[in-house]
C-alpha cells in the first residue's frame, strides 16, 4: 500500500485528487486548515477515510513533523490561496501561503527523502503572453498577485531537484471544473449556480475572452501522469508539465453551453467590454510533453463535462451559495 500526503485536501480539486488516490488503495493524509462547512472531502463522503492533520502549510515546525513522521511514497501539493480576486486585494497572505507554504514543505519533503513530490502551478504562472499555445519551456512572466505566487512557487519546486535531488514535478493545468468546486467567483460554478437559482448569470466581460477548460477526471489523471514521470528516476522530476482540454473555448461558448445544457431558457448577461482588468485574455496550453511522455490525454470533451458538472450542482443543492 501506498502512503500519500495531500495538501489542501478540503479544496475542489485536491478532495476528488483524495477520493481516486483512496481508490487506488492508497493511505491518504491530508494536510488542511481547521474544516469549513461545504468541506470537499465531506462533499466527497471520504472524511472518514483519510488522516486529517489540521495545519498551516506556513507552520513550518506542524509541517515538518507531519512529513517526517511518515513514509510517505508521494506528496501532492495542492493547498493554496486560489483566488484572483482576493490576491489582488490581499497580495501578502497570497505570497505568504502560496510561496512560504511552498518552500515550507518542499524542505520537509527534502529532509525525509520523500522520492516523489507533484507540485499544482498553474497556467496562470505564465502571465499573459501573444504566443499561443503556452508551452513549457516559455518564460514565466507573472503580471499579477495570484500569478506572481504561483510562478515564485514554480520556480521554486523546480530548483529542489537539480540542488537537492528532490523529485519534484510541477503542473502548470488549465482551467479545471467539475462537481464540488465550492468558488462561486470563477465562471462555471457561478453561472450553474445561477442557472440552477433561476438567475440569469452576469458575466464581468463580453464574452470574448479564450480560456482552457479541463475535467477534474482529467485533472486527476494528469496528476497521477506526472507522478508517474517524477518518482523512481524517471524523466519528470524537475519539469514543469501543461495539461488542457486541448482546444480553447470563449467565455460566451462555455456560457452558452451551460445555459443550452441546463433547460433554463435563461441567457447570460454580459457586463463588460473585453475581458476585465488583471486577468488574461487569451489562454491555451499544449499539454504536447505530458502525453508523449506519459500517454496521457483528456477522456472528457466540454459539452459533456458540463453536463456532469451541472448534474453535480443539481444534486448538491446545498453546496450552492444563498
Ligand atoms: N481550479 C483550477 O482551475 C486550478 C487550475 C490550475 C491550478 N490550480 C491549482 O490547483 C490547486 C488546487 O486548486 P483548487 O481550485 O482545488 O483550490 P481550492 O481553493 O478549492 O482549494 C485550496 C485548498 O487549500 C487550502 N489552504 C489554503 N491555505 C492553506 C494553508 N495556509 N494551509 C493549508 N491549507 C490551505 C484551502 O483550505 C483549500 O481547501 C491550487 O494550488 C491551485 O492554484 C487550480
């Protein structure tokens, strides 16, 4: 059996990440903040099955000892402060828990030998950029709080391996929904919970911005994928690895799709001229390396991931805000 630790295993995609890693029949810990209401491993009816340790990813001294104290086979590192908006507002809590947070348990990880380490980046490290696709071995050029936190993080966790020899992959994915997102700010939470509330969903642009939407089933995959490629001397430690959904969509298809999807005959409203200040306009990635060195690729197409996300948030009523 397997032994995993798992930071921020109460987040969207970290509790479906907890739920396939118990499948696989792996011992799950989880490294978390005291528990919120809508917690995701309870949404995922595995609160029971994983050790839950509640801890501060900036408590260097919790940190450390969880990870020693353990064997563990493989570190996921998913706990962060996710969310543009407040990143903006706040930038130091962000940098403090996306970057300090990160260092903190790559030096537990390096003390205990931990022989594989997946680190969650983002597409969003790379800042916006004319040269589409985004490609891994592009320049990081973070141009906002949330961006800066998670290049800095990046960047960081790559540089364990070649000083270290800690094996760390890094994921820089796309856009990643599905069921059990609990952020009512990003795009498809929000305009299903709209939907589903009778509300016709208000979009802050156009309509014309280009994003990359990714499955969490897909999601899930590619971390195993990259912890594939990390652990026990293969090729992946030390890389950064993109995975999308393989084609780009605009804010106004996934809208479309959803509110075509939900039966609601309501239509989206949108508020703004282009796409709104401090985010980017357009972004796709090549998830090129990942599949040709793992075989990866995403099994679930837009349309239908909407239909399973939707079906989601119908049968979970009370995870909707309001
Ligand atoms: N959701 C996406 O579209 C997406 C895309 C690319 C990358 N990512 C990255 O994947 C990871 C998971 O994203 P998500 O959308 O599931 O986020 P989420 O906000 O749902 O979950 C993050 C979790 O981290 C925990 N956390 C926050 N601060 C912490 C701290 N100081 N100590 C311990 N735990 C802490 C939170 O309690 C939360 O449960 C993040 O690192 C994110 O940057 C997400």
């Amino acid at each position: 059996m397997k032994r995993a630790l798992l930071t921020g295993g109460n987040g969207f995609v970290a509790s479906h990440l907890a739920r396939a890693l118990l499948e696989r029949g792996d011992a799950v810990t989880v490294l978390e903040l005291a528990p919120r209401p809508r917690s995701g491993l309870t949404l995922q009816g595995i609160r029971d099955e994983v050790e839950l340790v509640e801890a501060d990813l900036r408590d260097a001294e919790r940190v450390g000892a969880t990870v020693t104290a353990n064997e563990f086979d493989v570190v996921f590192h998913l706990g962060a402060q996710t969310l543009v908006g407040p990143a903006m507002a706040d930038p130091i809590t962000t940098f403090e828990t996306n970057v300090r947070g990160t260092w903190t348990l790559l030096e537990a990880c390096r003390e205990a030998d931990v022989p594989a380490v997946v680190v969650a980046s983002s597409d969003k490290a790379y800042g916006p950029s004319d040269r589409l696709p985004y490609r891994e071995d592009m320049q990081l050029r973070p141009a906002s709080p949330y961006e800066a936190s998670k290049a800095a993080a990046d960047v960081i966790a790559l540089s364990y391996f070649p000083a270290y020899g800690v094996p760390v992959g890094v994921t820089r994915f796309a856009n990643i929904y599905g069921g059990g997102d609990a952020n009512f700010s990003r795009l498809i939470p929000e305009t299903i919970a709209a939907l589903l509330d009778g509300r016709r969903p208000q979009i802050r642009s156009d309509g014309s911005p280009e994003r990359d939407f990714l499955y969490v089933d897909d999601a899930v995959a590619a971390y195993f994928a990259v912890e594939q490629a990390v652990g026990a001397g293969g090729p992946g430690a030390g890389e950064a690895f993109n995975a999308g959904g393989e084609q780009p969509h605009s804010v106004a298809e996934v809208l479309g799709t959803i509110a075509e999807v939900s039966g609601s005959g309501l239509e989206p409203e949108y508020l703004g001229i282009g796409n709104p200040a401090g985010e980017i306009d357009r972004q796709y990635v090549d998830s090129t390396k990942l599949r040709e060195l793992t075989g990866w690729v995403p099994a679930v197409g837009l349309r239908d991931g909407l239909i399973r996300t939707l079906e989601w948030y119908r049968g979970h009523p009370q995870l909707r805000p309001g």
